[in-house]
C-alpha cells in the first residue's frame, strides 16, 4: 500500500464522516439534550460501532477478493456510484437536520451501548464500507496490512469528529435549528461527497 493510496483514503473518510448521518444525529441530539457531558462516551461508541462494521466489511471483501478479482473491480466501479448517489441524495436534502434533543436520563454505558448499536448494526454501515473501501485496496498488497491500516486511520477520524460534534453542538444549540445554516452544509457536504465519489472512480481507474 503507497502512501498515496493512505493519503486518499484518509481524505475521503474526513470528507464522509463530516456529513451528517444516522450516528451523527444521534451524538447531536444527546448533545443538545445533555450537554458536553455525552461528548466521550458518545465518541467511544462510534469508533467501537465502525470498528464492528468495518471489521465485518472487510472480512467479507478480502474473501471476495481471494475468489474473484473481476467482481472485486466491479465493486469499485458500483462503490464509486454509490458515493455519488449518496452526495446527490445529501444536496437534494435540503434544510433538514432531525436531531430533536434527548432529555431522557440516561448513563455513560448507556449512551456508549446505544451509539455502538446505532452505528454497528445499521445494515446501511456495513453496504458503506463495502461499497467505500474496495477503491483504495490493492489487490498485489498483503490484505491484513491494509484492514489494520486502514482500520486504525478510520477509527480515530471516527472518534475525532464525533467527539467534535458532540462538543460543538452542545455549545451551538441554535445552529441545529437554523435551516439556512443546515441547508449550507447539506449543499456543501453533498458536493464533497460527489467529488470523493468521482476520486474513487478516478483511483480506481489508475489502479486497474
């Protein structure tokens, strides 16, 4: 694996973390709720839920990828398409942000547990990593070096912004409820996720 290959990675995953999504609005509307307190619980959770997923997607396209080289490249192309549906479906999207504040009394473990779940056992994590990673994964390269790789710089951006989230939007209630605000940062997060699409392809067109 070239650091090329870990340097677009890297990118991507901080582009398609930043959007906001099911776990996303999950940390916000404890944050909002609850305050800064759901901050590191709340991170800790994430990262354990995308280890799940991811583990589990990788798994899967290392077997894919040990009986058929022709249908892993497929699965480049249709991941990169997938990205692309998903930035359009994001701009489409409007001012919409849908993460109503959580009051409801609840503990560290439990927060942790409810954030693992949310973001491990969505079927829709493990289609994204399925479709996400296959793009900068090298067939000629040892597969277990990649997943713990790739694996670890996903964990800690995970972590990372969800920490961020938590922190900022128990600080910037009003923000949530701005629909010109949030329909900013759907247009934007939607042209990004496009143009990662569009980077998926282009890798993985020079890899091929």
């Amino acid at each position: 694996m070239s650091f090329e290959a870990w340097l677009a990675f890297a990118a991507a995953s901080t582009v398609l973390l930043v959007i906001p999504g099911p776990t996303v609005l999950l940390v916000a509307s404890y944050a909002l709720g609850q305050g800064w307190r759901t901050a590191l619980p709340m991170a800790v959770g994430v990262a354990l839920g995308d280890f799940t997923a991811m583990t589990l997607s990788m798994l899967g396209l290392g077997a894919l990828l040990a009986t058929s080289a022709t249908l892993f490249t497929a699965l480049k192309w249709l991941g990169a398409a997938y990205l692309v549906y998903l930035g359009l479906k994001l701009w489409l999207a409007g001012g919409t942000l849908e993460a109503a504040p959580r009051t409801d009394a609840a503990s560290a473990a439990r927060m942790l547990g409810h954030a693992w779940l949310v973001t491990a056992l969505n079927p829709k994590s493990i289609t994204f990593f399925v479709a996400f990673l296959p793009a900068f994964l090298d067939p000629a390269a040892d597969f277990l070096t990649q997943m713990l790789v790739f694996e670890a710089t996903f964990l800690v951006l995970a972590f990372a912004n969800a920490l961020g989230y938590a922190l900022v939007a128990s600080r910037a209630r009003r923000f949530a409820g701005n629909a010109r605000a949030i329909g900013v940062v759907n247009k934007v997060g939607g042209g990004l996720l496009i143009g990662a699409g569009a980077t998926t392809v282009a890798f993985a067109g020079v890899r091929n």
